[in-house]
C-alpha cells in the first residue's frame, strides 16, 4: 500500500459526503505521519479521515482514537485522547519545540512535548485539558505525548482534586513519579548549573536526587491572570528532612535512576523515615588516595558548601575568608577485579586515621607543610592496607558508610602458601 492508494481512500471517502477535499493536503498530512513521526499506514489513514471528518463537519466517515485513556494505561506507539491536568512546565531547549512538560489525571503522569510547526494552543500550568489524536512515543525509556498538527487541544473547565500515588524508591522506573522520602546525604555540586544534589531514601531503598537552578521567570507570556500561578525557582530540600515530592522526573544513567525535581512540587513532612539500605560491600586494598583528601576547605555561604582552592576561592562565591575545615578521603579501592572510587566523609576517616578534625587544624596550623602534612599523614595512613567497605554505589563512586580494616591471620597466610607450594616432586 503507497500513500498515492491511500490518499485517493480518503478522497473518494470525503466526496461521497458532499466534501471537495485538496489531495496534496492529504497526502501532506500522510507523509508527516507515516515518514516523520513513524506511524504505520493504516494508523495514519484513521487518523487523517477523521481529523478531515471533523474539518468538514462529516459523520460516519472513518474514526479517530477518541476513546478516553488512562494515562497509566498508554504505552508507546499508540494514537491516544486523554484528560489530564498540566502539573508541570519546562523550559524548551529547541526552537522546533513549542512547550514540553508534564500531564496528570488520577492514574498516573507522562511527559508531553508540542511541536512548534503544529501551531496547537499553548497550556496553562494548573489547568485541564482534553487532548484528543495525539501520538506517543519513547523518551529516555518511557512514554512521552507528542501534540502535533492534527491533535486537537480543549480546555476543560474543570479543577479536580489530584493525589498522586506514592511509589516506593525500589519501583520507581523511567518516565514520572511521585515519593515520599528522607534526604539522607547532601552532596558537593559537581556542575555550575546545579543548585543541590544528594540522596533521598524511603523504607525500601535509596535514590540519587537533582535539583537545576532555574530563572524563576513566573509564568509563560500570554497566560491567563486567572491561572494557577505556577512554582517559581525552586529551593532546596533540608537534610534529614522528610518530604512529599509529587510528579518528580525519572530518568536513567549508566543502569541507575536518579530523580529530577525540577518538575516537581514538594512539600515537607513532620513525620519519619526508616531508610532501607542498598548496601554495596567490597573488600580490598587502597591502592590511590587521591588530591583533594585529608584537610580541605569549604565554602560557608548557606547551601554551597564547595571546596575552596588553596587561595580560598569559591568558583561561585569567589573568595571566601571565613571558610570551614573539613575532612575526606577520595580514593581507589582494588578487589583485584574491579578498581572502585571511593569517597569517605570526615566521621569515617577520623575513625580510620585516628585523627580527629580538631587535631587536624591544629598540626595544619603549626606545621611548615601546612595542610599538605594532614594529606601525607592520610595517605601513610591508608595507602596498601587491605579494609571492608559498605555505602551507596552511585555515578561510579562508593559513598562509604562504614570501613573496617580486614585483620591479618597469620593462619590463614600459612595454609594459602602450603596449597601454593603443592607436592614435592
């Protein structure tokens, strides 16, 4: 079947209801769907004979996917009409794309994206929405709503009640979620463009957070003064802090989800959090300490918390004279299979150095080498010696909770050399 057969279906369809329809047009049409968006032919035919029905005020000429779907329900490669509520907007990376962000209703949440050249109606935040014919796709390994040139956009005049299903962390999977959740680790930014990164963990389990800083510019141009006001930038989550985090972004990397929550509304709670732990334990040896271990210093400006360079500037708060010591260890942990990166905060190194803060400014301030002699006196300390390792493995780095020196059993060393040794000959 060619689009030539196709479009003269349509035609002839069309005409036998009193319509003159433009046969170019309809090829168009064919062509954009079948060639650019993947749709298969038979799916695109419904889709163009119903989008003409309703053009030209037919009845009884073919069909459209007008049968109201779940959004919990819409899985990829389907031509869907769904009610939903915008609990989300994002800022556009591309100038072909006029408005992405996220739609809920009470099954569930997915990301849409609206195509500039459709030239559909921009929504609001807060508002709800029937939009009927539009395509689903695979974004990032879940399902997104693409809103072309034959969707058609309603506003409904409506405002019901959302109460987004908690998910717990171990079944969180790509696409949009919705946590109840502790922060349990506060991280140091690695990018200029984050406000906060950390980990958040609930009774099942653990999962790495993001926060981008955002302009907070308020709502789009041309909104109605009516709306929801939407979020503005957003603020950071407190340690050991419990919160409600409602349509969060989830995504995958290297294997692992992490959960952005730029698109999310978050709320704190007074009660607790248990935290499960996905503990990862490896033994091995120390075989790198790296820089930057030992004593280091902090930015204390509220909520950055970065390592200043030696000269105590912050690459965001520039110089910072009435810094805070802190103590780490970053390393590399070899089991003989895998060599791991490893990262100790300051309560498991001063366990594992036998050197407490305090002690470590001390000798820093007294000393000729400065903090390079806490550096050295680290790395002599580690460096070769054989320890069991538990925390959270992320981004390729074991967060360490606990290290324990493996003791030396003279016995043991004793039987390994005799199997060595084998037989006399």
């Amino acid at each position: 079947m060619n689009l030539s057969e196709v479009t003269e279906r349509i035609s002839r369809k069309l005409e036998a209801k009193g319509a003159q329809p433009d046969r170019q047009k309809i090829e168009s049409r064919l062509h954009r769907l079948v060639e650019e968006f993947g749709v298969n032919i038979a799916e695109a035919e419904r889709t163009v004979t119903g989008d003409l029905a309703r053009e030209y005020n037919l009845t009884g000429v073919g069909s459209t996917s007008t049968e109201l779907r779940p959004i919990s329900e819409i899985v990829p490669g389907e031509w869907v009409t769904i009610e939903g509520k915008i609990v989300a907007l994002t800022p556009s990376l591309s100038p072909s794309i006029a408005q992405t962000g996220i739609i809920a209703d009470s099954s569930g949440a997915m990301r849409f994206v609206t195509w500039t050249r459709a030239n559909a109606p921009a929504m609001e935040y807060g508002r709800w929405y029937r939009i009927e014919s539009a395509v689903v796709d695979e974004y990032k390994g879940a399902p997104n709503l693409k809103i072309h040139s034959g969707t058609t956009i309603s506003r409904m005049e409506k405002d019901v009640p959302l109460l987004p299903s908690i998910t717990p962390i171990t079944e969180l999977k790509s696409g949009v979620g919705s946590v109840r959740a502790k922060v349990i680790q506060d991280w140091e930014v690695s990018h200029d463009r984050m406000l906060q990164t950390g980990l958040l963990g609930d009774e099942s389990g653990t999962i790495k957070f993001v926060i981008w800083k955002e302009d907070g510019d308020g709502p789009s141009q041309g909104a109605d003064p009516a709306a929801p006001e939407e979020p503005l930038g957003k603020e950071k989550l407190s340690l050991d802090t419990v919160y409600n985090i409602f349509y969060a972004t989830i995504d995958e990397y290297n294997g692992r989800l992490s959960l952005s929550l730029n698109t999310a509304m978050y709320i704190s709670d007074e009660g607790d959090i248990e935290v499960g732990r996905n503990e990862t334990e490896i033994q091995g040896a120390l075989v790198h300490v790296a820089p930057g271990s030992g004593l280091i210093k902090r930015c204390p400006v509220e909520g950055c918390n970065r390592t200043l360079s030696r000269q105590n500037y912050c690459p965001v708060h520039e110089i910072q004279p009435n810094f805070r010591y802190d103590l780490r260890l970053k390393a590399v942990l070899d089991d003989g299979i895998r060599a791991r990166n490893v990262l100790m905060q300051r309560d498991v190194v001063e366990k594992l150095v036998g050197i407490t803060l305090d002690e470590a400014i001390g000798i820093a301030e007294s000393n000729p080498l400065g903090m390079d002699e806490i550096f050295y006196r680290v790395r002599n300390a580690v460096l070769g010696r054989y320890y069991t390792c538990s925390g959270g493995e992320f981004a390729g780095r074991l967060l360490v909770d606990s290290c324990t020196p493996i003791t030396f059993e003279p016995a043991e060393l004793a039987a390994l050399l005799n199997r060595a040794g084998g037989e006399p000959a």
